[in-house]
C-alpha cells in the first residue's frame, strides 16, 4: 500500500546522526585531557598510584637463603617475617631457607620491578609489599617538552601512607627502616613521576602506555 513502505536506511541514518555528536564529545573530551594543567596532572599521578602506588621490602625473589652468622637485613628480617607468619624457613648447608607461606603470598605483588644500576636494569617477577600510597598534593611541574615526537614533563608530588596493619607493628617498622622512612615522610616528602603525552592524555613513563 503506498505510504506504508519504510526505507531500511532510515533507522540507520538516525542512528548515524547521533553518534556523530558522540564521537565529537569524546574527541573534545581526549583534546583536554591532553592540557598540561593541574587537574590532569592530577590525573596522572592519581592513576599511576593506583596501579604502582605501592611501598615494598624489596624481597623479589624467593625462597631466600640467610648465611649462618650473617649480619646482612635479612638475617633479622627473615625471623621476624617467620613469626608474623609470612613465611616459613629451614635449615639446609649452613644456611636457613625461607619461602613464602599462603598468608605471605597473599602480600607479595606479582607486578615486574625494575632494578637500575649504573651498569644494568634487573627485573624481578613482583615484590613483598606492606603499604599503599595515594596522592596527598601536586606540588608542582617542569615545562613540557616536546623531542623526537614524545611530549614529557615530570610531576612532584607528596603522598599519604595507608599502612597493612601488620606493617603498623614497631618490630616491623624498626626490621624494615625505609618502610619506617617512609611513614615519617608522609605528607612533606616530594616524590618526582616522569609523564609523558598519549592520544588519551597524560601518563606516568613508568606504565609505559603510549
């Protein structure tokens, strides 16, 4: 009958005109994300914390073997994380051998860390970790700087500590002095985070999302 036939296009065309404000919002959206200013340097400090805002005790790789007689950290930190439960150790040739135990699993961080030396960069499969970090304050940043196509500044910023409570002990605090450290600093230590510029805005170098 006539004037009951409907194009199949039409819908389509509808639909094609809504999303094009869309794309023209999220466009808008990415271009200011991408101002060097300081709600999105916010930004980028706050996401790079979330993912690698964590303070560890730089026990990469396991199980760790402790000398007898050694007068080394972990001849009293080792002890110390075998009565808190974390780990469980036993004697072979003149040494003690301690692995991590579920309770311990349960705190160490399967995220790479990267070691840099003078000479080398060792990466370590993840870490034994006590605390997390947030952002406290954005000090400030260096002017951009824009070289073989790569935009980079870097951030200070200061932090505040939200410890795991068995990391609130003294004995551990005083096993672990850079935790102790750590907590001390919170809220006057600034901390400097390398950025640099993708399509999406602004992110930590260390992510390494491009």
């Amino acid at each position: 009958m006539k004037g009951t036939h409907s194009s199949p296009w039409r819908g389509f065309g509808i639909a094609a005109s809504l999303a094009l404000p869309m794309i023209l919002l999220a466009a808008c959206g990415n271009e200011e994300a991408r101002f060097p200013n300081r709600d999105n340097f916010t930004a980028a400090a706050n996401d790079y914390l979330a993912q690698r805002g964590h303070v560890c005790l730089a026990k990469y790789d396991w199980p760790i073997k402790v000398a007898a007689g050694s007068s080394e950290p972990d001849a009293q930190q080792m002890p110390l994380l075998e009565k808190l439960g974390f780990v469980t150790g036993k004697d072979v040739a003149a040494a003690r051998e301690y692995a991590l135990t579920d309770a311990g699993r349960q705190h160490y961080l399967q995220v790479p860390v990267v070691v840099r030396t003078t000479t080398q960069a060792v990466v370590h499969p993840g870490d034994l970790c006590a605390a997390t970090l947030s952002l406290d304050r954005l000090v400030g940043w260096d002017p951009p700087q824009t070289r073989d196509d790569r935009t980079t500044t870097s951030l200070l910023f200061t932090y505040r500590i939200a410890l795991d409570p068995w990391a609130t002990a003294p004995e551990v605090q005083q096993a672990f002095p850079l935790l102790a450290r750590a907590i001390q600093r919170e809220g006057t230590m600034q901390m400097r985070l390398g950025v640099h510029l993708t399509r999406r805005g602004w992110v930590a170098d260390e992510l390494d999302l491009h």
